[in-house]
C-alpha cells in the first residue's frame, strides 16, 4: 500500500505545554530549631561565668571564642559559595540574644539588654539600606544584624561602627584585588569583611585573649 509522501508525521507534531512548564528552584536551606535551641543552651551554660572575676575575663574569652567559631566559619563558606547559611546565622542570632537578656536579668540592668539589641537593630537597618542599593544581599544583612547583637555584649553601640569597618577592610581588599589581579570574578563575598571588622571590635573592648 503507498503512503503520501506529503503526509504530516506523527513525531512532528509534539506538544510543546512542557516548554513554558515552571522551573523549580531548590528551597533556601532552613534552621534547624535543635540548632537553635543548642545554641541558646550553650550561651546560657556560659552566662554564670559573668560572675567568677571582677573584670568578667573567663566569661569575655569564652564569648570571643564561641563568636569568632561561628563568624569565621560562616567567612570560609561565604567564601567558597557566597552564601551565608541561615543554619549558622540563626545560632549566632541566638548566643548574642540569650546573652543580652541573660545578662540583664543576671545584673538587673536593663541596658545589658537593651544596648544590643538597639545597637543590632541599627546595624541591620543600615546594612538592609546597602542591601536595597544592591551593594549587597539580604544574607548580609542578616549576618551583620546577628554578629552586631552579639559583639555588643561588650562593645555596647561601639557595635554600629561595624558597617563603616567592614566597608573599609572591603576597600583595601578591592585595591589588593585591583594591583595584583587576584580578584575573583562574579559576585564578591562581604562575610569575611564583617567578620573581621566585628571580632576586631569585640577584642578591642574585651582585650587581648
């Protein structure tokens, strides 16, 4: 039997509905709540060391130390993925806030608390303006918000200079960057600049460790 060489082909004719189908995108890694409940676990466990000298020293060297884990592991994987993970900034959120409150009612007063969490405050606000002129992104402003909560168990609102110090330490980078052609192309990860300029801040006002 002939077949019409003008004939349409089946195969031909294949429905494009899938063309235009939704491509999902893979969801933002969440914080696990045993994270944070470990985390607020632990800065509580260090809050009667506050007590055991007259300067703090045990407690402030503790404090440095858990901060800078959580800060300078957020600026490698900043680094690396230029991402900070929610997972992480969640618990450092959380050490600084159950610092501040725990200290407050450890003292009875009421500026332990309040002077972080205003200085953390004003620091994520000026860090979302930067974020809304597009020099950065929303997980900075996050980061810098729960670093700035933290240092500021001691540095108090010396914990605003954060953004002015950051953005420094980012210039000197660029100008290295720009003479010795060492400069990553794509996007720029400012973890490691708010990580520097906030343990600097915090070791300037608890001394040296």
């Amino acid at each position: 039997m002939a077949t019409d060489a003008h004939a349409p082909l089946e195969d031909a004719r294949v429905p494009l509905e899938d063309a235009t189908a939704t491509v999902a995108l893979p969801a933002a890694p969440r914080v696990n709540r045993w994270s944070l409940v470990g985390a607020g676990a632990l800065s509580a466990g260090i809050l009667p060391l506050y007590a055991t000298t007259p300067d703090h020293r045990a407690h402030a060297v503790t404090l440095v130390v858990i901060v800078a884990a959580f800060a300078g592991t957020l600026a490698v994987i900043d680094v690396r993925t230029l991402r900070l993970p929610n997972r992480l900034v969640g618990p450092l959120a959380v050490v600084g806030l159950v610092q501040a409150i725990g200290l407050g009612i450890l003292t009875g007063d009421a500026t332990q608390a309040l002077v972080p969490l205003g200085a953390a405050g004003i620091t994520s606000l000026l860090y979302l303006g930067c974020c809304l002129a597009k020099w950065m992104g929303y997980g900075d402003v996050k980061y810098a918000g729960a670093l700035a909560l933290s240092i500021a168990i001691y540095a108090g609102w010396a914990a605003i200079y954060l953004l002015p110090i950051a953005f420094t330490i980012g210039a000197i980078q660029r100008i290295v960057e720009h003479f010795t052609g060492l400069g990553r192309t794509g996007g720029r990860a400012h973890g490691p600049a708010i990580t520097l300029a906030g343990i600097g801040i915090l070791l300037l006002f608890t001394g040296p460790v």
